[in-house]
C-alpha cells in the first residue's frame, strides 16, 4: 500500500552503504521507521531532505507485517537552516525531538501531539531569540498531551510551592516522600506554563542549576508517570549549552 503523510524527522541513522533509516512522526500513521534507500549517494533525489528536524510531505510503501517501511519520495515542508548554525536552538530541537519519540508508540497516531510538534519546530526555527527555559515548557505541554499534565492547586504567591510527582500536584505542601520544594522561579514557571500559553515564562531570570533541577524534577515525573521513559542521550549536547549561557 503506498501512503502519503505529513511527517516530521524524528531521527535519521546510517545503514550499510548508502541508506538511511529514519524515524519519523507521520501525521496518518504515527510514529514509524522508514529505510531511504541510496540517499547518500551524490545523485539522490532525497539528499539534504531528510534531515532530522525537517517537516516533510513523504510517500512510502506501508505494509503491517514489516517494522521497517521504504520511503519512496519526500519534498520538505519546512526547514530552518537556523538549526544547522546556531548551537542552542539545535539543542533544545533534538531534546524535545528524543521526548516526543519517547512519548508516542509505533504506527500510534496522534493528532494533537502532530500538531503541536510542527507547529513547535516551526516556531523554534523562526523565533529571533530563545531560550533554554523553552525546553520545560515543551516538558509541561506535551505531559498534558501524553494525559499526565500538571494540576495547580489553590497557592499562594508568597506560599512555599511543591512539585508532588505520584498526584501530579503543585500545592503548598508535599503529599509524599516524593515531593520537591520549588524556588520561587521554579513555581512561578510550572504555574503559568500549566495555566496559559504565555510566552513571557521565557523571561523568568534563572540560574542554570535552577534550570538543570526543574528539568531534572520533570523528568522523574516523567518516569513516575510514563512506562519504559529513559533519559535523553541528547541531554549531553543540552548540558553543554548551558555551560556556555
């Protein structure tokens, strides 16, 4: 059966020789490997389009039985060169690509999630300025999507703020053992970004530890939450933006 599906490179590996085996997010069929045959080679028709982070319009042969679909044509859609040179904005895409893989299951198809995928990639590639802070607000958006998102309860401004990780709770008080005590930042941050789409969170003045230990916080909630949820192996290349901020 041959499809077409908007699709968003999730991952893309070297096989053998000359091919590639990609794995992307399909807008018709989810989440799914496809092998691109001789893209390597000089004279590919598919060389420089399948590049991790492009959103594509892709044609490919689908059959159930197999893990590995062929990908037969794809034109982008969009791309931003803007990934390829600046260091931080690269950083956050791969985080937030490696999330959204974790958070969606093979041939799973999730409109929603597509959705704020493109339209995130997107904005990513085409703001003037980002920001590290940009990488927990793709964390709380797509807990929500993933059916764990975040409950603010009645807090205070000035209260003390705890992140309860088994309810899924933001109160003023811990309700277990695993609770973590927030910074003012830290709450005032969850707070918003559970509540509204404001992008003015991305101003919130914090330290890199602040930063590094809200991510952290997130995702043990996410590993409370989320069976099989591993750590990133792009948290590397994050790490190392946030030593140079």
């Amino acid at each position: 059966m041959i499809l077409t599906s908007k699709a968003i490179v999730l991952r893309s590996i070297d096989y053998q020789g000359s091919s590639k085996i990609i794995t992307v997010l399909c807008q018709s069929n989810g989440k799914i490997a496809l092998i691109a045959k001789g893209v390597k080679k000089p004279k590919s028709k598919l060389s420089g389009t399948i590049e991790v982070g492009n959103i594509l319009e892709a044609t490919y042969y689908y059959k159930d039985s197999r893990s590995i679909q062929t990908l037969s044509d794809a034109s982008i859609l969009y791309q931003s060169l803007n990934f390829r040179k600046d260091f931080e904005r690269a950083s956050i895409l791969y985080s937030t690509l490696e999330l959204i893989s974790q958070l969606t299951h093979e041939n799973e198809e999730n409109d929603e999630l597509f959705l704020f995928s493109s339209t995130f990639i997107k904005w990513l590639g085409d703001v003037e300025t980002v920001r590290p802070s940009i990488f927990p607000y793709v964390q709380i958006r797509l807990a929500q999507i993933a059916g764990v998102g975040l409950i603010v309860q009645n807090t205070q401004e000035n209260e003390t703020v705890y992140l309860n990780i088994s309810s899924g709770t933001l109160t003023e008080n811990p309700d277990s053992d695993l609770s973590y005590k927030l910074t003012k930042n830290q709450a005032m941050f969850l707070k918003v970004g559970v509540t509204s789409r404001n992008t003015e969170i991305f101003n919130i003045d914090f330290s890199n530890s602040e930063l590094k230990q809200l991510i952290h916080h997130l995702d043990v909630y996410f590993k409370y939450h989320i069976d099989s949820f591993k750590d990133r192996r792009s948290d590397t290349i994050f790490e190392q933006m946030l030593k140079e901020t």
